[in-house]
C-alpha cells in the first residue's frame, strides 16, 4: 500500500517526505483556505517542486470546463504533470475519461458508493477515492466500501487504484492495509504517530538505559564542580562552597590533597539543629565529618555507580582519581539519565 500525505502545510510536507518513502502528496481546496493561502497557483508549482506526485483539483461545472482548468494547470511551471482530482458527478465521469484518453491520470473522489466508483473504474480512473471518516461521521459501513471496491477491481480487472482517505487516527491505517487498499492518504499528524507505540517507547528506554550502563563512564556525567575543603575550614565555607557547587556535599582533603572525608547537607542541618548557629564558625575537624564516604573510580562505568547508589542508599559520591577527588557524582545526574527510578528524588 502506497503511502500518501494530505496536506498543504509546507513544513509538514517537508518533515514527511523526509521520510523517504512517502509517494505523493493530496491537496483540496478546503486545505488551502483553511491555511490562508491566497495564491492557489504560486502554491501549487511550490509543491509540485517539493513532491514526486502532486494530487490537485481540477473544478468544473461541465466537461469542458474541468479539462480547461487542467490545462490551464498544465500551462503553469510544474515540476511534473499532477493526477487531476475529479469529484465524482455524471460530468466528472466523462471528464476523466476524456482526460485519460489524452494520457493523463485522474483520481475520482467524494465516493460514497459502489456505483459512483464503478462508474469511476469505467472512465478510467486512476484512483477511486471514498472517504472513510466522512462516511462513518455519517453512521455508514466505510471499510465495506473500501472492501467492495477492491473486490471489484480484482474481480473485473480494472487498473484503478483504490485510495483511503479521510483518514482520522492510526486505526484507518491498520483497517485500509487489512481491506488491500493501494493507496493511503493520511493528515500529518496521522503520520508521524504510525510508529508510536507505549511498549516499543518503553523497550526502547530500556535499550538506552542498559546501553549507557555498560558503556558510559562516571567522569563522562559528572559536573564540572568539585567543591573541596579542608578540615580546618569553617562550615560557613562548606556552605558557601555547597551552594557555589549547587551539590549537596563537600569533600573533606588532607594535607596531601587526598580524600579524607565528606560533609554534606544534610550534616549541615543536623549540626545546625543540635549545636546551633554559632556552629558556623567552627571548623570541620572540630564539629566531625563522615571519614568513611562512599567513593568510586572516575573511569567506573555507570552500572557500578548504581549498584553503589542502592546499597549505600546515599545521595552523591565522590568521585575519586587515585586517591584524590575528581567530583561528585549526584543521584539527580542518574536520575535525570533516567538510571534510577523518580523515587529517589
């Protein structure tokens, strides 16, 4: 089943023929007004330039009244020859047979009926074209259409081809490739959901998380602070140093620049709660630290990371080079790559 575009919104038509496989593109009159096109014919040569087949009308209220609008059409700048669109009519009829006995392709829509498309397949069309969404708005058996149409075709052998438009949801889609619809025409945002699915986005994920376990390093996430202290500094310098960093955590250094310890925020509190505000000038070997911090290796992949995050059940990690302190790595980052789950938030 060839796949069609119905629109006229040029950057939806760019976004879908990216796709590289969209086959030609629908338009309607009704399109254009409602997108506030004004120059019909500027708009028609700009899309003839950006599509393999372009689908427009050609109106008439007489037979040779719609084959002089198609060559009107024929005279503008096209890239390519266009498929007239014909709504179905005793005139439309003999219109596309008159068309199509002059080597052009016409495509017969607004059926409603097995027998507007059968007179449709005897004038030759190239395209019958009912419409699903209009036809069930109104309480009627549409797929049955579709379903009879192509019967028909296969039965009597005619070439026309059996477009499904009117396309409303992905479900259209799943009903016109099951009835052996050759062509489907279907609005953008029909398009782009094809695709979607809830179980593929969550394998998927899945994918990426596993993926980023196994091959990303800590040193690759971490951020670019790397709040350090000593142990002779106040905790007023820890907490500017914290709130500089936007972490939760200082590392604690010794004289030799190596890891000694870790204060983080929630020490900060639980300090401030029991010994008060005078605290803050004292320094961080006299009101203690944690001397026993949860520590990983910079070039430690992710997967270490976690496992160490759900068994210490901490908040950050200091990241260590040796024995000196590359970072922090905070569950947020994790979180965030979606590593672990919100509930650690």
């Amino acid at each position: 089943m060839d796949l069609y575009l119905d629109s006229v919104d040029f950057n939806e038509i760019e976004a879908a023929f990216d796709y590289g496989f969209v086959k030609g593109l629908t338009t309607t009159p009704t399109f254009m007004h409602r997108h506030g096109i004004t120059d019909i014919d500027d708009a028609i040569v700009r899309l003839s330039r950006m599509v393999p087949e372009l689908q427009v009308e050609a109106l008439g209220e007489t037979p040779d009244a719609i084959l002089a609008e198609a060559e009107r059409l024929l005279s503008l700048p096209l890239e390519r020859e266009p498929v007239f669109k014909v709504p179905i009519s005793n005139e439309g009829v003999k219109a596309c047979k008159r068309l199509t006995d002059k080597g052009h392709r016409v495509n017969v829509h607004l059926i409603y009926t097995l027998n507007q498309a059968y007179m449709a397949m005897e004038a030759g069309a190239a395209f019958i074209c009912p419409l699903a969404g209009r036809m069930q708005d109104q309480g009627h058996d549409a797929i049955q259409l579709f379903d009879h149409c192509v019967e028909v075709i296969e039965r009597h052998g005619y070439d026309s081809k059996v477009m499904f438009s009117s396309v409303r949801h992905p479900e259209h889609v799943r009903q016109a490739l099951l009835v052996g619809a050759h062509v489907c025409t279907m609005p953008f945002s029909v398009m782009r959901n094809l695709c979607e699915n809830t179980l593929t986005a969550l394998g998927t994920a899945q994918f990426r998380e596993h993926t980023t376990l196994m091959t990303t390093r800590v040193k690759d996430v971490i951020r670019d602070a790397n709040p350090v202290c000593s142990a002779d500094e106040t905790l007023s310098s820890a907490m500017v140093k914290m709130t500089e960093s936007r972490l939760g955590t200082v590392t604690i250094v010794d004289g030799r620049g190596a890891v000694a310890g870790v204060f983080t925020d929630g020490d900060l509190r639980r300090k401030l709660q029991a010994l008060g505000r005078q605290t803050l000038d004292k320094t961080l070997s006299e009101i203690g630290f944690s001397k026993n911090p949860v520590t990983i290796g910079s070039d430690s992949l992710l997967n270490e990371a976690v496992k160490s995050f759900k068994q210490h059940q901490v908040d950050s990690i200091v990241v260590v080079d040796g024995k000196r302190p590359a970072g922090v790595l905070d569950v947020q980052d994790l979180i965030k790559l979606g590593l672990l789950g919100q509930e650690r938030l």
